[in-house]
C-alpha cells in the first residue's frame, strides 16, 4: 500500500474536502481525486469518504482507517527523525572494544572528544583481548574493536585502520643490574630471566619480539592484569614487557627499560572493522577521533 495514498487520505480527512487537501499537498484536485480511488480500489473497493454538495465526509470504513494511517504516518516521521540523526550523528548508537592497554592510554581521550562532539550518541564499550574483540566484531555485537598485533598477518575478514605503532619497554624491580640503564636494551641481555607474561606461550604475545631475537622466554608466571604484573615484577619474581601505551602507568617501585627496536615496531595497534561492512557515520566520526587521539600519544622518554 502506498505511503503517498495514505498521506492523500488523511489531508483529505483533515481538510474535508479535496480542494483543501489539494492545495496542503501541492497537487490538484483531480490528484488528490485520483489518489483516493485507487486506496480505496486497493481496501476492497468500500468508499472513503460520502461526496456531499459541499465537501466530503468520512464513512465508517474511512473512521476506522483514520488511526491505522496516522499510525503508519507517525511511524514514517520517526524513521526518518532517526534516520537523519544517524546520519548528522545526532543519534544512533557505537558499540566498541580495547584491549585493556589501549582502554588506558588511547581510548579514553578520543572517547572525551567524540562525546563532546556528539552527546546524543548511545555509546557502549567492551573491554578484552584482541582474538576476543575480533570474534565479537565478526558476530555482529561491536562496531569497531581497537586490537594489536605482534607480528602475525591480519586476518582478510578485517579492515585494519592503523592508529600507531608501540615501542617496548622491560619491567625490572628497583634492585635490577638494569634498572639505571638509560639507553636502549637488546632483549637476549634477559634471556636467562624469569619472565611474566599473560600468556605461558610467547607465540601471539608481546614475547614474540624475543622469538625473533633468538631465544624462547621462560615464563615463570601468567598474569593477565597489568596492575598484577607490576606487582609481580616489584616483588623480583621476574621481567616483564610492557607496551608504551601502558608505561605512564608504572608504578614507582618498578623501573622501565627501553628495548631496541630491531625488525619493526615491537606492536601495531588498530582500529578493526569488519571488511564489507558498511559503517555508520558514528563508527567513522569514532575513528576519527581515534586517529587524532593516536597522533598525541607522546614517546615515551627515560629520566
């Protein structure tokens, strides 16, 4: 059923008559005429509305359409109310996800200045590991994920937007032989040391920069929350590498190292999307502001 047969109706209900509804709707009488012949072809052939000498009047069959029409009006007004506020960003929704790093140094800023930019915009944000943000964004249930890489080749199913790339540092205690070092360390000097990791496997992990410097770390703990592996390392039960997104966080009783870049930047970090999908202007107005915040994260500097 027509929308426009609809809209003709009810012009004419309201005026009571076609010349009235004629004139709001910018067409002609015999239009408007025209129009509600074929809505009422279309509803069985019932009539509308009774033509009187002067104007019309509805029928029973045109009262009882009155509510259903301004229904299906009503219901067409704010589809396109909410359409436009998608697309201005005035409205809508962002469902978003970090890894817990980039929750810390990264996302909050460009979170500050989309909010700012667009108050209206129902946002909701995940926290977890990148394999776990890609298969939420693969489902369906986030609209962008800011992930990592270490080295592996990501997977064709995403568009990876690059935000930055991460330079290393060890975590020693404060009574490490390397704890005064200034310059840059090459991580076999740590090969023999006990180290702490969120993973007992390097493989996909910040420890795949050693795997590419020549020896496979010793995991001596598996600690998930960065808070916990600082306690770890200031307690002096190992080493551990942490991202530069993480480094402004350190706690005082534990000292940072910077590692040697050799081969490439020990961590890309992104803004994934999944590819073919089409994304909302709340989705490219977020990964703007991701790109502005990513360009002021500062280098990280050693006193």
């Amino acid at each position: 059923m027509s929308t426009v047969w609809l809209r003709a109706f009810l012009e004419v209900a309201r005026h009571g008559s076609f010349t009235g509804a004629a004139r709001t709707l910018g067409w002609t009488q015999s239009a408007v005429s025209r129009q509600i012949a074929t809505l009422e072809g279309a509803l069985g052939g019932a009539p509308l509305f009774d033509r009187l000498p002067r104007g019309v009047r509805l029928t029973e069959a045109g009262r009882i359409l009155v509510p259903h029409a301004e229904a299906v009006a009503e219901s067409l007004h704010d589809a396109v109310r909410e359409l436009t506020a998608l697309r201005e960003v005035t409205g809508g929704r962002l469902r978003f996800g970090a890894f817990a790093t980039a929750d810390a140094g990264l996302v909050p800023h460009a979170l500050a200045a989309f909010r700012a930019r667009h108050p209206r915009v129902h946002v909701t944000r995940e926290e977890g590991f990148t394999p776990v943000l890609l298969d939420r964004l693969t489902a369906g249930h986030l609209d962008l994920a800011v992930v990592s890489t270490t080295g592996r080749a990501p997977l064709e199913t995403y568009e990876l937007h690059h935000l930055l790339d991460e330079s290393l540092y060890v975590a020693v205690p404060a009574a490490h032989p390397l704890a005064g070092l200034e310059g840059p360390v090459r991580l076999g000097r740590l090969a023999d040391e006990d180290w702490i990791s969120g993973s007992s496997r390097p493989e996909g992990t910040l420890l795949d920069a050693a795997l590419r410097q020549g020896f496979r770390p010793r995991v001596a703990h598996v600690v998930g929350e960065w808070t916990a592996k600082q306690g770890y390392v200031a307690a002096g039960l190992g080493v551990a590498l942490v991202p530069a997104l993480a480094a402004a966080s350190v706690r005082p009783d534990v000292r940072l190292v910077p590692v040697r870049d050799e081969g490439g930047p020990a961590r890309a970090v992104y803004a994934a999307t999944v590819r073919g999908r089409s994304l909302t202007p709340a989705v490219e107005a977020f990964l703007g502001a991701l790109r502005e915040a990513a360009a002021k994260v500062p280098p990280r500097t050693m006193a």
